[in-house]
C-alpha cells in the first residue's frame, strides 16, 4: 500500500476507546460540567430579574426572590438576591476546577467533590439557600461516579518531578534569595523613608508607616508575580518539545490533564514558596500597627489566585506556540494587556461617555458602578488597594449598600476580591481546558 493510499485511512481512523475507568471519570466530569452549566444559567436568569425589580417593572420581585432562594437570612431583599447570585458564581467557580481535577485524577479533586458537598448542604440548612440543591446533587453523583475508581486518584508525577528537579538545583535557592533581599531591601527602604515623618509626627503616625510597608510588600509581590509566573510556566510544554523529550512522556500512560496540571503544579508550588516566605516580611507591618490579620489573609488570597491565573496563561500559549520564545511573549502580552492596558483604557473610556448620563436614572448609575467593579476586578493591583481601602474605611470584608445620587436610594455592592478570585478561577480553569483541547488536537494531527 502506498503513503498516498494509507493517508486517508489514517485520518479517518477513530479515537481509541477509553478503558472503563476513563469512562466513569470522563461521566464524572460531565455531570460537573453541567452543574456549572445550570448555575451560569440560573445566575444569568436571577440578573435579569434583578434589573426587572430595580427598574419597578415587578413589584415585590426582590421580596419573593429573597424567600424564595435564601428564606432564613434576614437582611435587606436585594442584597440577599445578589448574595444569592454571587454564591452561584463561587459554586460555578469550584465545579470548574473540581472538574478538571477529576480529568487529571488529581487526589485533592476527589476530596473536593465532597467538601462542597457538605458546604452547599450547610448553606442549605442554616440559610435556606435552595440553588444549592443543584451543587448537592450534581455532587453526590459525581462523587459516587469518581469513588468507584479511588486507585486512579493519587499526586501527580510531572509535579512531584517536576518539583524534586527543580529544588534539587542551586537556581531556586538563587531565586529565592534574591526574592527575599530585594524585598528586605525594599522595606528597608520604606521604613527609613518614613522613619522621619514618624518621630515628627508622634505615635499616631506609627500605624500609617505599618499599612505604608504592608502596601508596598504586596505590591511588589503582586508586579513579581505578573512577570514571574508566566516565565514559570510559558516553557513548560515547548521545552519538552524543544529537549525532543516530548513524546517520550507522551508514550506512557499519563493522560494529558494529568500531564498539563502536572506543569502547573510544579511551578505553582514554587511560586507559592516565595509567597510563603515574604510573609514574615509583610508581618512586620504589626509592630507598628495600622494592619490586621484579616488584611494578610486577603493580600495572601489575592496573590495566590494572581500567580494561579497568570501561570495558566503561560500553560496555555505553551500549548499553543512552537517555541518557548515565542510562547513567553504571547504570555506577556496577554498577561499586561488583560491585567493594565483593557482595564485602564475601559475605564477611562467609561468615565469619558457616560459622565453626562452617570446620574440620568437609578438604573444607568446602578450598571455603571456593576461595569466599574467590574472592570476592577480584572487588575489584582486595582483589586487589592480597593478592596483594603473598604476594610479601612468601611469595615467591609464581603457586602456592602451604596447610595445613589440619581435617587437616594441602595444597592448591594462586593467587595472586589471576592469577584476577582472567581473571575480568574474560572479563566484559569477555560485556558487549561483549552489547553489540554490544544494538545490532544496536536497529538491527533
């Protein structure tokens, strides 16, 4: 048989059969996927009823919303039902990932499945949150599903030798080192700047210079993790193909999730290390004052969930480019353009057209602060100074009420973190999707 003969029958070959085992994953994966798929769906519905109620045309819509969907919770009508809708985007969120867990058989997705489980069951009984049904059953079948095949479960080898090599050379001690001086050196700095605005000012300016160096640790973090965490992970699969070991890995049974969230892994795990060790230097903050631990925690949340997202960016141009090069400025790019450059010129551009019609009607202003928070959301620098700023000012960690200047009246608002941390789960856990698509396409081909 000649090439030009054998050519057609190889493409049209179909795809080998999953084993059993695969099968019953892949149906445990459906099942969340779905979950997901009815929540977006549903809080899509509740938005659009939102607007009916705030623009009158059902009376009482918020009332019977707020019985209805969270009975037990008292509290104004429409910050329950926007309570209601940020839950489901949070259930939404960890479906996706739980998902690609369970495809790349990591052994933290199959207690996962469960921990949500009983959280949802939790919300149900002490809130009356009734979407949570959705969440609870989709999850309950998944976990049956899953837990037939607890032995395929187990930690990842890419990450364990992805990890072991790269702690075993002097480079991430380097690394390291350098981390932690040019931070301690940066501190230095700050505290001898404002050491003399202090001892003229008195004591009470002790918490200022304590929230001073707290804001300038994280945000030096937060610009380390932007260029850091893309270079962490853009070589991840074009290095194999470039050390020609690409199809050696290939050639085992690894399935390719377990081979994409391996890379991720590993240089997640190392990037988490030098979050880890900068928090002595953030806690320095406390002999002076003016931050508390619940300012820690989130500038902790807001940082891991940035090195998670930016390190999926990395994966996913791997994936996508021949070269390592090429992979590492396409992350770059795309990393600066969705961190600064759309957000920024989005909201000036916003401020500019809609300043005539901000406070033309309590609806136009309401979506124009929803589109604002948005858009904060989608810079970790603007999310984490907003969102201190309301701890400070307000006292205000989850929701709060605004008032309108069209109408005097409230609206619900969040916090900024909270809508970051899902909007960048759930773009970390599209792009590995897209990413373990990318490689099965490139084997198939």
């Amino acid at each position: 048989m000649t090439a030009e003969e054998l050519a057609p029958q190889l493409v049209d070959l179909p795809e080998e059969a999953l084993s059993p085992r695969e099968q019953r994953l892949q149906q445990g994966a459906l099942i969340l996927r779905w979950a997901a798929i009815i929540n977006v769906a549903l809080t899509g519905l509740l938005i659009v009823l939102a607007f009916l109620g705030g623009a009158g045309i059902i009376p009482n819509l918020f009332a019977t919303l707020h019985n209805l969907l969270l009975a037990r919770t008292p509290g104004a009508d429409d910050a329950s039902v926007a309570a209601v809708a940020l839950i489901l985007q949070v259930n939404i969120s960890l479906l996706l990932v739980l998902m690609v867990g369970v495809l790349a058989r990591e052994l933290w997705a199959l207690a996962g499945i469960w921990v949500l489980v009983i959280a949802n069951i939790v919300a149900l009984v002490l809130l009356g949150l009734t979407p949570a049904l959705i969440t609870i059953v989709a999850g309950v079948a998944a976990g049956v599903v899953v837990s037939r095949e607890m032995r395929a479960f187990r930690i990842n080898p890419v990450m364990l030798k992805e990890l072991r090599g790269r702690m075993r050379g002097v480079r991430s001690f380097v690394v390291l080192s350098v981390y932690l001086g040019l931070m301690s050196g940066f501190t230095a700095l700050l505290y001898l700047i404002y050491t003399p605005v202090t001892q003229a000012s008195g004591s009470s300016a002790a918490g200022e210079i304590g929230r001073v160096l707290f804001m300038g640790i994280v945000g030096i973090e937060l610009m380390l993790i932007i260029f850091i965490a893309p270079a962490f992970t853009s070589g991840a699969i074009t290095g194999e193909r470039e050390r020609l070991t690409y199809d050696l890995l290939r050639t085992t049974l690894l399935p390719s999730p377990s081979f994409v969230i391996g890379k991720l892994e590993s240089a997640l795990s190392y990037i988490l290390l030098l979050l880890l060790a900068a928090i002595p230097l953030q806690s320095i903050a406390f002999l002076f004052g003016g931050v508390t631990e619940l300012e820690l925690i989130l500038s902790f949340v807001i940082l891991t969930v940035a090195a998670i997202a930016l390190g999926t960016v990395g994966i996913f141009f791997s994936a996508i480019a021949p070269r390592t090069l090429s992979a590492s400025v396409r992350a770059y790019t795309a990393t600066l353009v969705a961190t600064f450059g759309a957000p920024l010129v989005l909201t000036i551009a916003l401020d500019l057209l809609t300043l005539p019609i901000r406070t033309a009607s309590p609806v136009i202003e309401a979506t124009l602060i929803y589109i604002d928070d948005f858009l904060i959301s989608l810079n970790p620098i603007a999310t984490a100074l907003t969102t201190q700023q309301l701890l400070i000012n307000r006292q205000v960690v989850g929701f709060f009420s605004d008032t309108l200047a069209s109408s005097g009246s409230t609206i619900p608002r969040v916090s900024p973190w909270i809508t970051f941390t899902i909007i960048y789960l759930v773009a970390s856990t599209v792009l590995v999707v897209l990413s373990i698509q990318r490689m099965r396409k490139t084997e198939a081909g």
